[in-house]
C-alpha cells in the first residue's frame, strides 16, 4: 500500500510535466522521451518568428520614414501654394478695389452725361423750338417762290436737327434704365386720331396719301411709350416714301391687335433686314447724300418694344414697300377704360380770335409764338412770369381761354406754379398746356397728377395746333 506522499509527489510530478508541455506545445506526448528535440525545434520557429518580426519592424521603419519625407515634401508644397493662394487673394482684391473704382468712376460719368444731356435737352431746344415756330410762320404765308423755297430747306434743316437730338437724348435714357412705363387702358382711336392729325401736313407736304383706319378697341400698354413707337414708325414710313401713300391700321389676333404701318417705299432687302434695329444703321440707299437721321429712330422702337414686351415685326419686298407690325395685348373684357381723347384734327377757323396767354422767360420763344398763333387767328398776350402777365392781361381786359407756359422758368419758377397762380387771379379753371424739354420721370408725373397736357420742345406747330383745337372745342 502506498503512502500519502508518495501520492501527492506523483501528482505533482504530472502536473508540472503537463505545464511544461503545454508551454512549449509538445502535445500529450511524454516529455521524458523527447522534451529535449521538440523544444529546439520550437525554439528554433521562434527564432524564426524573431527574425521576421525584426525584418517587418525594419520595413515598418523603413516605410515610417518615406512616409514622414514624403509628408514633409507634402507639407513644404502646400505651404508653398498657400502662399500662393494669399497672393492671389491679394491681388485679387486690389483688382476687385480697382474694379469698383473704375465702377464708381463710370457710373458718375454716366450721372454727369445724364446731367449733360438735361443741360443740353434745355439749352439746345430752346432756341431750336424759337427756329422751329418761326420757320412755321412763314411757311404758311405767301411769300414769292424762292423765298418759299429757301423757307423750306430751313425748315427741313431745323427738322433734321430736332431729329437728331430727340433721338440721342431717347436712346440716352432708355440705355440708362431712365424711362418707366405706365401701364393702362386706352382706346386706340385717341392715339391713333392723334397721330393721324400730326402726320397728314408732313405727308402732304411730300405728296403722299395717309390714311389711317382706326376702331374701338382698347388696349392695356403705356400709351405715352406705344405712342413713340408708332410715331416713329409712320414718320420712317414717310420719310423713305419717295411717293405712293401710307396706311395705319389695327387688326386683331386673339387676345391681342396688331398696329400695322404700310408703305410703298423702296422696300429693305432681305438680308439687311436682320440690322435695321441696331444704333446707326441705315440702308444702303438711305446714305450719302440721301442720309437722313442718324439711324436710331428703329433701335428706339426696339428698346421700347422689348420693355414693353409689345414684339415688333416686319415684312418687305424691296422695290415694294414694308409694313411693321406692333403686337399689343387687348385690354380685359369689361375693364373700365379712362382714357380721354387728347387731339383732335385741326380746324383753322376755330382758333379764330380766341385769346391765347404764352409764359416763357426765353424772348425769342415768346416772339415765335405770337407770330405763329396770331397767324392762326388768335389774339395772343406773351409775358416771362405770372406777375407780369397778370398785369398785361389787366391793362388790355383780357381773360385767356387757355394758357401754355414753358415748366422751367426764371428764379426756380415752374409753369406749374404759374398756371395755379393765374387761375387763382382770375377764379376761372383756365385750360392750360405745359411746355418743356424736360423729359423725366418726375415731371412726366407731375404734369399727370396735374391733368396737364405737355408738349415736348421743340414743339411741333401741327401737334400745337391740334390740342389747341381740342381744348377750344371742349371749353
């Protein structure tokens, strides 16, 4: 029998042989018989292990090292482009200060042309609208033949001229962004009968026939804008008519009308037709000595078209003639329609002896009109203020059927100022008409607010005559 110990130290022998084999990995074979060739040969795999690991560490640092060069390589080129970059943030922002400077420099250059163009749009038809008034007194007198006939070409040299300057200053503010439309309803009549009242005398003189058909639809536009268009419209109609006649007309298309100008003039050649809207253009047979304007009253239809959003058309066969063609939205079926009738065509008897009050600080404009109006038959008292036409008008009992006073006066005075002053002297709702070349915005409204009819100088006898007409008829 065995005893206690000799058990225990057995058991302890197997455990620490167990131990011993399951370190080196020896499995459950007995590590008496081979304990030695299996741990070389472990020992030998770990140094194996050793190596490999010492040879990964090497290529780990290895790596670490290309790694760091290639990150600072890195690190050196984007601080190079950084710099770069701050560069050109640097120039970019002396450019952009240069920018706004040029900018800054160019919007008051076009703040002191339009100031430029509203100096020029008083001192320059002034004493054109003096011309203009006096030219149309003589020309309806009877003078011998070669008088009349050097009468004439001052007439279309003032004309011209008048031309040439509207059509800067409209081509000005509508570059500009100067002009805001004013839509509302309006029967196509009013406009169209005044047109008709303001054409027939030129197309007369030149031997042509208008005619004008006209009905009663109302269109929703800005009529003071439409109006530029067809006028300009008729008036190249007109004038590149050598003869035959010019038709007006309105046609409807759905929910819009188209305002037709017809002529039998020489027609435009197909591939020019692309070009007559640009600034300066002028057909080939409209040059030379044949040259009338500058080119700019189709680049104004064009602009003002394309604000209103009324599009322009043509058709044309050369040798023929063209129509143009305005597209204009109807108004709305059952839309109140307020606009009145602002001429009407001129009856000359009807100006016969009906007094007529002229304010206007210019003496050549005073002395033009009463020339023109007395030749129309009416009896004319002219003054450079409301104080002194109070006084003129009290010595000779006179009591004015209507007043046209000029808007700008002396000392800061306005027309306006000077209607309301002279209605007041007399108690009596006197019928009055602004003159001016002032072509704003604001006085556009002023006179609007007013109820005060306004034409532009150079005033145009025809058109004068004709409101005259139509404020005589109505009062």
């Amino acid at each position: 029998m065995k005893k206690h110990s000799d058990t225990s130290a057995t058991a302890a022998g197997q455990t620490e042989e167990q131990a011993v084999t399951s370190l080196i990995g020896l499995g459950q074979q007995s590590a008496r018989k081979s304990y030695y060739p299996e741990l070389i040969a472990r020992l030998d795999e770990l140094q194996e292990e050793k190596v490999r690991y010492k040879r990964l560490n090497e290529e780990l640092e290895h790596l670490n090292e290309g790694l760091e060069q290639r990150v600072d390589e890195r690190t050196r080129e984007l601080t190079v482009l950084n710099e770069q970059l701050l560069q050109e943030i640097a120039e970019r922002e002396q450019i952009e200060y240069e920018l706004k400077l040029a900018r800054d420099a160019a919007q008051e250059a076009n703040r002191n042309k339009d100031k430029y163009f509203a100096a020029a749009s008083h001192d320059l038809l002034q004493p054109m609208n003096a011309a203009r008034l006096l030219v149309a007194a003589l020309r309806e007198r009877q003078l011998p033949d070669i008088d009349s006939a050097m009468v004439e070409q001052v007439h279309l040299a003032l004309e011209n001229a008048e031309d040439l300057l509207t059509d800067l200053l409209d081509i000005s503010r509508l570059d500009q962004n100067a002009v805001i439309p004013d839509i509302n309803e309006f029967y196509l009549r009013q406009m169209l009968s005044s047109l008709y009242a303001e054409f027939l005398p030129v197309a007369e003189n030149k031997g042509l026939s208008l005619k004008m058909v006209t009905n009663s639809m109302a269109v929703r536009s800005d009529s003071r804008l439409l109006m530029r268009i067809v006028r300009n419209l008729i008036s190249n109609a007109i004038r590149y008519t050598p003869s035959g006649k010019v038709l007006v007309g309105c046609r409807k298309e759905g929910l819009h009308v188209l305002i037709q100008v017809w002529d039998t003039g020489d027609g435009i050649p197909v591939e020019q037709q692309g070009h007559i809207f640009k600034e300066f253009n002028q057909l080939e047979q409209h040059r030379g000595k044949n040259r009338q304007g500058l080119g700019l009253g189709l680049a104004i239809v064009e602009r003002i078209s394309r604000m209103l959003e009324h599009p322009v058309c043509i058709r044309s066969v050369e040798g023929k003639g063209s129509v143009f063609s305005v597209t204009v939205p109807l108004a709305a079926e059952n839309t109140v329609v307020t606009g009145k009738v602002r001429y009407s065509e001129p009856v000359p008897e009807l100006l016969h002896n009906r007094h007529v009050l002229v304010v206007d600080n210019e003496d050549s404009i005073l002395l033009s009109m009463d020339a023109l109006l007395t030749q129309w038959g009416g009896r004319v008292i002219c003054a450079n203020n409301a104080e002194e036409a109070m006084a003129l008008c009290q010595d000779e009992s006179f009591i004015p059927e209507v007043i046209l006073a000029d808007f700008h006066l002396d000392d800061g005075l306005l027309g306006t100022d000077c209607v309301a002053v002279l209605r007041n002297y007399f108690q009596l709702d006197i019928p009055a008409v602004m003159l001016t070349a002032d072509r704003s915005n604001e006085s556009r409204k002023l006179f609007s607010q007013l109820e005060l009819p306004v034409l532009n100088k150079p005033v145009k006898p025809g058109k004068l005559r004709a409101l005259l007409t139509h404020i005589l008829t109505r009062h």
